[in-house]
C-alpha cells in the first residue's frame, strides 16, 4: 500500500465518525483549535520562518512572500474564523422541502457531508487552517495536499488543528496531511476514487488545470480570478478612485485583486490620469491600450495575453471603452468568472451590469476584495468556485454538504 492510499484510507474510516458527531462537539473542537493556535504562536512563526528562509534564497517575488507569511496579525485572523466558524448553523441533518404524495408517502432532502474532501493548494497555509475548519464543521473528512513552499507552516499548523481534536475527544484522523509534496503523489491522489469524494484545487491557472485535465475524482474549481472594475460614465470620481487602489493594492496576490480596469470614454478624461497617478504611488505597473496611452504615454502598450492575465502583482490591464454593452462585452470574454465590479451612479447601468455579468460575484460600488467568505458571513472559505457546478462563489459550510432522500411510509408498494 503506497503513502497516499494509506493516508486516504484513514481518512475515508475517520469520515465516517465524524459525519455523526454532534454539533456541540464540533463547536467544542473548533473553539479549542482557536485557543491552540494562539497558545502555539511562537511553534507556528518559527516553522513559517524556515518557509520564509527558503523562499527568499529561492529569489521568489515579493507577492509570493506575501502569500506564505504567517504573523501575529494573520495567526488572529485565522482565529477570528475559526470562532465564526464554530458559531455557524451545523447544516448536517437539515431536511428541507419535505412533501406528502397522493399516496401517502412523505419525501424530503436530508444535508449530509460530502464524505472526504482533497484540497490541493499552494502557498498560503492560512489555507490549511480555513480548509479543515469548514470540512470539520461540515461533517466531513478531509485529505490535505499544500505546497512545497509552505510545508513546515502546513505540518505545524495540521498538528496543532489534530490536537485539538484529539483532545477533545475526536480521532484526529480526520484531518491528513500529505507531506510528501512530489508532483507524482499528487498525480496518484487524484487517483484514489474509492477514497476522496471531490477534489478541490485551489492556486493558480497552472495547478487548477492539471487537476481537471488529470483527476479522476470530481472536481469543484476554485481561484483563478481575472477581476476587472468598469468606471462607468457615472461614477463618482472620488469612490472610483479609492475602489480602484483599494482593490489592486491593499493585497494584489489574492485572487479577489483587480486585475483589469476598464474606464467609460465619456469620464475617462476627469479620472483616468489620476487613478493612474494613485496607482503609480502604489508601485502599479500600467499596461495600457493605445487610447490609454494618449492619457499616459509612459505606460507599456496591453497585448491580447494582457486581457487575459491574472497577474497577482502589481500590474494591471487598463482600456478605455466606449460605454457599458463594450464593458460587459469585454468582461465576459477576458474574465475567469471570478468577480467584477462596477462603478456607477446610474441605477439602470447598474442593473444591466448585474444582469448581464456571467461571474460568481458581482459588485455595484464595492470593491472586489469583499468576495471572501468571512467577508460574507461564512467565517472561512474553502475557496472561490469559478464554475456553476456543485457550488459557485465563495465556499463555505453549507457548499460542503450534499443530500439524500429520506421516504417515511406505511406499507407503500408500486
């Protein structure tokens, strides 16, 4: 028996304890964990720094630092959640929409865990605590796959996420931890059917594609996000300007960053030269198309790949367009279904771009950065699906349960 079958065995039995357990008991756990990780802050930074060591001597850029630092302020976060998480209604057991039929039986749908759920992610081990929380409080078990970049964060962090389990009376099988980070174990993860119900990828274009393109396990999609913000004819100046640096700067390593800026021609003369302004303070790299360059010659000209890119750096995509249908044109053929976001006084303009938008998350006068499940009310996500397929937007508790039919009769035959 090779490692990963091992490792998913365990937890496809462990699933089946947890998919029982109370909802009192999960709260219990949850709120331990928590109290753990601030406990084990100084255990946790001390292996995030060896990650971070390794990193910097691999000349990786400034974002992918980003992405894999822990400090006490994220550590609080990843608190934060995990108490909203623990508070969440427990969707386990739910029947919804229970119907009588002509013939006296009774059918409703029963929430059930999805059973063992692979998570197949990179850098950020912020992920590893976010993931096991929400497929813990969901019922179900969970198969761990990060990076090798963030390897000693990840072990630390799934041992003290186990202790806490363990400690409160919970097998800690639960929770695994694929160390070994060889590209062929996860090509035979992906494999394991009889053992992980869903995969989900979530990184970069790159590691999402080879997992559909491999797995033989169903997938749900996850981060790739091309986000763009339409300045519509409109605006007020003064809030497209801050959702604009707001949304490009505050984190442009996240998948929920704007990474295309699309600006009306009517009020591109008032704005465009100061947003790019703004965003040069920030250390913005423009790349601009050949209306945009008469506003600002010094940027670099936008190829067709530019539209397409989700740069999780600072760069961004900017174009003038005539007006909102060439918008929403170019948004639903660059975008990856992620978040878009416009930026208008116009009610009707707004409500056409609600409408006519084929994303996850669309936004009138907010910034794309709210597309997170704390920020909706999940306390975590598991991650953003960009498909409509079992669950779109932003993962949290109740995307990770499925149902049953439950049939109450009294001698029915057919």
């Amino acid at each position: 028996m090779t490692d990963i079958k091992s490792i998913c065995r365990k937890a496809k039995t462990a699933s089946s304890e947890i998919a029982k357990c109370s909802s009192a008991k999960k709260e219990e756990a949850i709120d331990r964990i928590a109290r753990k990780l601030l406990e084990e802050k100084e255990y946790i930074l001390e292996n995030n720094k060896i990650d971070l060591q390794n990193a910097r001597q691999q000349n990786k850029p400034a974002a992918f630092i980003d992405r894999l630092v822990l400090d006490d302020k994220r550590i609080e976060s990843m608190c934060s959640g995990l108490k909203m998480v623990a508070q969440l209604p427990d969707p386990i057991g739910k029947v919804d929409g229970m119907i009588k039929r002509p013939n006296g039986l009774y059918i409703g749908k029963k929430r059930i865990p999805l059973g063992v759920i692979g998570i197949i992610y990179e850098s950020r081990p912020n992920v590893t605590i976010d993931a096991s929380s929400l497929c813990f409080k969901a019922g179900n078990a969970v198969v761990l796959r990060g990076g090798s970049e963030a390897i000693n964060s990840n072990k630390a962090l799934v041992k003290i996420f186990r202790d806490g389990l363990q400690e409160t009376g919970i097998s800690p099988e639960v929770i695994q931890l694929v160390e070994n980070t060889s590209r062929a174990v996860v090509l035979e993860m992906m494999k394991e059917r009889d053992f992980i119900d869903v995969l989900i990828p979530r990184g970069g274009k790159s590691l999402i594609s080879a997992v559909v393109n491999n797995s033989l396990i169903p997938v749900i999609e996850t981060g790739e996000g091309n986000c763009h913000i339409f300045i519509d004819k409109d605006a007020d100046k003064k809030m497209a300007e801050e959702i604009v640096v707001n949304a490009k700067t505050t984190r442009p390593a996240v998948c929920n960053a704007a990474e295309s800026l699309l600006v009306s021609a009517d009020i591109a003369p008032k704005i465009l030269v100061r947003i790019i302004k703004k965003l040069q303070d920030h250390n913005v790299e423009i790349r601009g198309c050949e209306k945009v360059k008469k506003y600002y010659p010094n940027c670099r000209l936008a190829t067709e790949d530019d539209w397409y890119t989700e740069y999780l750096d600072y760069i961004i995509a900017v174009k003038v367009v005539q007006d909102i249908d060439e918008a929403i044109k170019h948004i639903n053929k660059y975008s990856t279904h992620h978040s878009e976001v416009i930026v208008t006084n116009n009610y009707q303009n707004a409500q056409k771009f609600l409408e006519e938008i084929d994303s996850a998350a669309v936004f009138v006068n907010a910034s794309s950065r709210f597309t997170d499940g704390a920020e909706f009310g999940m306390g975590a996500e598991i991650g953003i699906s960009t498909q409509k397929l079992h669950a779109r937007g932003p993962m949290g508790v109740n995307e990770l349960t499925t149902y049953k039919y439950i049939i109450y009769g009294n001698g029915q035959i057919r």
